[in-house]
C-alpha cells in the first residue's frame, strides 16, 4: 500500500512540472547525461613514506629506483680507493666512519640475518638498500653477504651518494640511482663549478639538503606504515629546520661548534669557503671501535658530549622521614633531532641518580646497569614500540605496529624528571647528589644476545653531569 501512494505521489508531481522543464527531461539524449570523467592521477606529490607495489618500486619494499631498464653491475660504479687517489682527504674521512661500515657492521648484520629468517626474506632489499645501495640495484647483495664485490661490501660510499641524481621522496631508500647517466661518468655534487678530468659533474641542490639524508634516515614499517626511524622528521619539526641548519651543517662539519671549513675538494681543485668533511660523525661510538677507527668512536663521543646538558634544580635542603623530591632537568642543546634519536630498539639515553652521605655510603640510586639493561624504574629517554597485543618491541621490528611511549627530547627542548624518596635516619650531613646522563647504541643484554655473551662489553658514554650538596634538618 505505502509503495502505491509514493507511486502516485511521483506522478501528480510530475504533473505539476512546468511544461518547458517536462520538454527538456523528454528531449535528454545519452550524450547528455553525466559520465565517468577519466582523469589523471592527481596524487603524485603525497608523501606516502613506503613502496606502494613492485611496479613503481623494483627492489620492493625499498623505494629505490635506478630510472633505467639495463641492469645494474658492480663494474658501473668506481671503487672508494679509486675516488680516494685525488680526493685523498675526503677518503680519510670517510674511511672508518659509519657510513663505510653501512654494511659491515656486525650488529646490523646480525639483525639482518634475524629479520630475513623471521620474515622469510620480505624485508631483505629494504634493510639492504640503505646499508649498502650498490649491492641492492646489483643484485649482489643478500644477507649472508656471499660472492659480493668490492664495491658492493663498502656499504655508504662515494659512488652511491654522488650518483644519486633524483629522489621519489622522503624514507625508506627513496633515492634514484643513476651510474653513467649520459652514457659516461657523472658525479653529482654540491658545487655549480666544479670540473675533473676524470668524470663529468652537474650540480645537485639535493646534495646540500636534509632531504638526501631523509631519503635513508627514516623509516617506515614497510607494511604496516608504522614510523619506526623519523630522524629526519624529527629536524623537519625543529627549529634548526626552521632557521635553514642541514644536516650537513652539523654532521658534515669537523666537530661541535664549527659551522664551516675553507679548503678544496682534491690537492689541485680550487679554494673554497665551504669543503663538507665526510667523517659522518653521528652517536654511534662502539661500532668504529670495533672495526678499528678509534678516531671515528671519538669523535662520536665529542658530539654526544655537546648534545645535551643536566642541571639538578635549586633545593636547599632535606627533611627525615617524609617524602621528598629531587628534580633533574635535562636539555638538549645540540641535537637537531629528538635526543636519542636512530635505531628504536637500541640508542637508549638515562640517567645514573644517587645520593651519597658525609660517610660516602650511597644511601639511594636508580640507573645502573643489571642484567645487560637499565634496571628497572630508570629514567631512561626512548621510544618504545610494540606489537599488536600491546607487548613491547625490543628487537624484532617487523612485529610492530605502535609506539607505546616516546621520552625522548626534542631538538632545543628539555624534560625534568622527579626522583622520590623518604631520607633514612642515621645518615649523615651534607648529602651529596649526581646525576649522570649516560648513553649507549645498544644495551649490552641486545648485543649479547646478537654476538654472543662476552664478545664486547658495549661501551657507555657519560654526556653530562650535574652535583649539589644539601644539609638536613
């Protein structure tokens, strides 16, 4: 019944239409009525952050393209020896630093190897990509690291980074890749000038940005989108971002503190006001030391020691038997990033609070190591993952897909932590108090279980420390 009389009132509705508005419904030809428009694909420029599919993406799930249908080989790119013959300080440099161990390093190979079994290879070319580019587009490169060339082994080299000519955004080995461009060697580089007998140079404003950093130096989960690395993210927010500082600026210069170094390129090439060294010196102090550059581990120990500062706030005094409360304040003065920043599963800073009486008994401390990790109640400053249950991520990345808390400290940033304690009787006045800010690229526990127990004690860097003397009353 209800259908019949919204039947009827359609029709008298219709009957009511002016005559010329019914004329022109009558006189609609098919070409007349709305269609499906075909239209390009307007979303190009989205920062998608990951590979989308193999057909944008040939070493799928890393982003990396080389823009042309010939395969790769090793023969295309020169050696870093070859590069270092007229570009002899620059190679210095570079040599032992943790981008010419991208691929060497123990610690990443050991992840790898964990990976590329848990996930039967489906992560392989996107660790691969950035830790050793070259080995990726040629197809050399495979966990076990066997029947590799040279080249391939020599992780971050010259050949990679100044034959990147393009990059498809932002994370995940976005880089394009593009050995003999014109048909002979090209270098890109960041000098609009400069010229060599030995290859052909174009200049690349990628070059001098964060955005080729950017390109390695974050990382998506591949499948999930998770950030896992946001290192260039994290400066993108910053306000060195904001006040035109690179990453170059800091990591490219000869330490802490120094903006630029006058020089050339090669003992024959002209004199400039600006010569990026290449020592990439970043927070990793155990890994160059373990693969024989002590210059490059102390280095890395410079830089940490002038990222930050502790500063435990004014108290005059304490009182026995009620709850009292110390602050410490810790800031991060000299990171253009989150501070620790890398390898969630790893850089961990904290702090090493205790109290001590005239006596020199250490009445109350929290930070020490027990068991290979922070003890726990440590006012540690990380990013935890976890997985779908809400369990947390130590190691095995692949199973995350959320961050469960983030401690760490932004660029010009700071975080005041309170320790709470009842003061025991007995002690005596004054009461001394320290704070150590201390760091590590991995918990001992972490490298244990991926070397084995006893290989090397991980190596803790003391950042800054903070003591004041209190009486009681």
């Amino acid at each position: 019944m209800r259908f019949m009389i919204r039947i009827s009132t359609v029709v008298a509705l219709i009957a009511i239409l002016p005559q010329h508005l019914m004329a022109e419904i009558k006189n609609t030809t098919a070409e007349d009525n709305f269609k499906i428009v075909q239209h390009k694909n307007n979303a190009d420029k989205i920062e998608h952050g990951i590979a989308l599919n193999n057909d944008t993406s040939p070493f799928y799930p890393s982003r990396a393209t080389t823009g042309s249908k010939t395969k790769l080989t090793s023969s295309m790119f020169d050696s870093p020896e070859l590069c270092g013959s007229c570009h002899i300080e620059i190679y210095k440099q570079w040599k032992g630093s943790m981008h010419s161990n991208a691929w060497r390093d123990p610690i990443y190979r050991a992840v790898l190897a964990l990976a590329s079994k848990s996930t039967n290879g489906a992560v392989d070319n996107l660790c691969i990509g950035c830790h050793t580019p070259i080995g990726l587009v040629t197809g050399e490169a495979t966990p076990s690291g066997e029947n590799m060339s040279e080249v391939s082994n020599q992780g971050v080299q010259c050949s990679f980074c100044h034959n990147v000519s393009d990059t498809t955004g932002v994370g995940n080995g976005a880089f394009v890749l593009t050995p003999n461009l014109h048909g002979r060697r090209l270098m890109f580089g960041p000098f609009k000038d400069a010229q060599s007998a030995f290859h052909d140079t174009a200049y690349s404003e990628l070059h001098t940005k964060s955005e080729f950093c950017g390109q390695c130096h974050n990382v998506s989960h591949p499948f999930n989108k998770l950030p896992i690395e946001r290192t260039f993210d994290e400066w993108k927010d910053s306000w060195y971002a904001g006040q035109n500082i690179q990453c170059q600026d800091c990591h490219m210069t000869m330490g802490p503190g120094v903006t630029k170094k006058s020089g050339s390129a090669t003992p024959f090439s002209k004199n400039r006001e600006q010569i990026y060294t290449h020592y990439f010196v970043g927070g990793n102090v155990m890994v160059p030391k373990m693969l024989g550059s002590e210059q490059h581990s102390n280095l890395a120990e410079q830089m940490l020691r002038a990222a930050a500062t502790i500063e435990i706030l004014p108290k005059t005094s304490l009182r026995f038997e009620t709850m009292q409360t110390i602050s410490v304040k810790v800031s991060n003065i000299g990171a253009g990033h989150k501070l620790p920043t890398g390898f969630p599963e790893g850089r961990e800073m904290w702090l090493d609070f205790k109290m001590t009486d005239a006596k020199g008994t250490v009445f109350y401390q929290l930070g020490k190591i027990k068991d290979g990790v922070t003890e726990q109640g440590t006012k540690s400053f990380k990013v935890i993952l976890g997985d779908k249950q809400g369990n947390i991520v130590d190691l095995k990345l692949w199973q995350a897909d959320r961050v469960l808390y983030d401690t760490r400290i932004p660029a010009k940033g700071y975080s005041i932590v309170d320790y709470n304690f009842v003061l025991p009787k007995g002690i005596t006045s004054p009461i001394t108090v320290t704070a150590d800010l201390n760091y590590w690229s991995f918990p001992q526990k972490i490298v244990d279980f991926l070397l084995g127990k006893n290989t090397i004690a991980v190596p803790i860097t003391k950042m800054a420390s903070a003591t004041i003397t209190l009486t009681t009353n």
